[in-house]
C-alpha cells in the first residue's frame, strides 16, 4: 500500500497539538520521534493508536482534551502518517533523520529524541536484552542512551554533561544507530518467521 508523507502543514498541525498537551505530561514532536523510532526497530512493532496514553499524557482521560471526533481523527491520522513516514524510511533503509529541535536558547540537544526511544524501549524491555547482550550490536545504543541519561534525576544512572563536541557525536550516530537497531530485530524476526515455516511444513508431513 502507498503511503504518501505528510506535508510540512502536517507536521505543524502534529506538533501544535502534542504542544497543548504537554502540561499534561505529553511527549512533544521530537520525544514522539523518538518513542515511534524505537516501536519500529524494537522486537515487536506495536502500533502507534496503542500507545495514546504515553503520547498525550492525562489527556488521554480528559473528554475535553479534542473539539470533536473530527479533531480527535485528524490528529490519529497524524500520528499514523509520522509513523508510516519513519517506517518507510527504515524499510527502505534510506537515511533516517531523528527529529530535533532547537531548545529556548537555540541548542539541538537531542535529549528528548532520545529520552522518546528510552521510552519505546521499556515498553517491551525483556526483548531489548537480546541487543544489550550482543557485544557487536550493543554499541549501537550507547549515542541513544547517553543522551537519553544526561537529564536522568537518578545519580545512579545520569551520566555527566556531555560537553559541545561530545553532544555532536552523539546526535551525529543516532541515524546510522537506529538503522544497525533496525537491521539487527529484523533478521531476529525474519530468522524466527523461517523456524516458524519449517516447523509448520514438518507438522504437515
């Protein structure tokens, strides 16, 4: 099926909507990036209208939170058409850009991509080990998860202030890294679609 990409009005609109909820502990456009990126490279693509309650925040319980059911499937067939445009990108392995916004002083960051793909992450967190434990592929998470950690409360886990040329590092690997994600659950599940095929045609002979 084709897919046409949203229009820049599109994103737009996306990103004003996610903003009115962000008092409400909603993610903004570059977190939802983020938090789409890692549902489509993880183990199991688990789809975007699922997940409502980590996009919008306590706006997902608030029945004001839309004008109408038209606005309420104006901003579903948003968020479907961000992530069919991340998904394409990824199956046509054609250069994925993370989503980044400069902050109130003009600073890219990142953090908040990365924090977003945190998120995703946790949501089938079991699964994930199965890169964690691969010392060829884990590396692939390290730009992710230092951004992901330089804002984190808990002393435990944040990692220092990157400085200006570290910060530059990171957001430099990020596509490259969620393409080597991608690339490594794909072959898990293509692999685990073939044990799957063979073991049906045994049970047929």
């Amino acid at each position: 099926m084709s897919h046409t990409p949203l229009s820049d009005a599109d994103y737009q609109r996306l990103a004003a909507t996610l903003n009115r909820f962000l008092p409400q502990q909603g993610m903004n456009l570059e977190r939802l990036d983020g938090f789409f990126a890692a549902l489509l490279c993880g183990p199991e693509q688990i789809k975007p209208t699922e997940c409502l309650p980590a996009i919008i925040g306590d706006a997902f319980d608030d029945d004001t939170a839309f004008t109408s059911d038209k606005a309420l499937e104006q901003f579903v067939r948003l968020l479907g058409g961000h992530w069919l445009d991340i998904a394409a990108t990824l199956r046509e392995d054609s250069g994925f850009q993370p989503w980044l916004d400069a902050d109130a002083a003009g600073e890219i960051r990142g953090n908040d991509w990365a924090e977003g793909f945190a998120e995703g992450m946790q949501l089938l967190n079991e699964d994930w080990g199965l890169l964690f434990d691969d010392p060829e592929q884990a590396p692939l998470l390290e730009p992710i998860l230092t951004l992901a950690f330089e804002r984190n409360p808990d002393p435990e886990v944040q990692v220092p202030a990157l400085t200006p040329e570290q910060r530059e590092q990171c957001l430099a690997a990020l596509s490259d890294a969620v393409h080597g994600i991608y690339r490594f659950f794909a072959a898990i599940r293509q692999q685990l679609e073939q044990e799957e095929e063979a073991l049906e045609r045994q049970q047929r002979h």
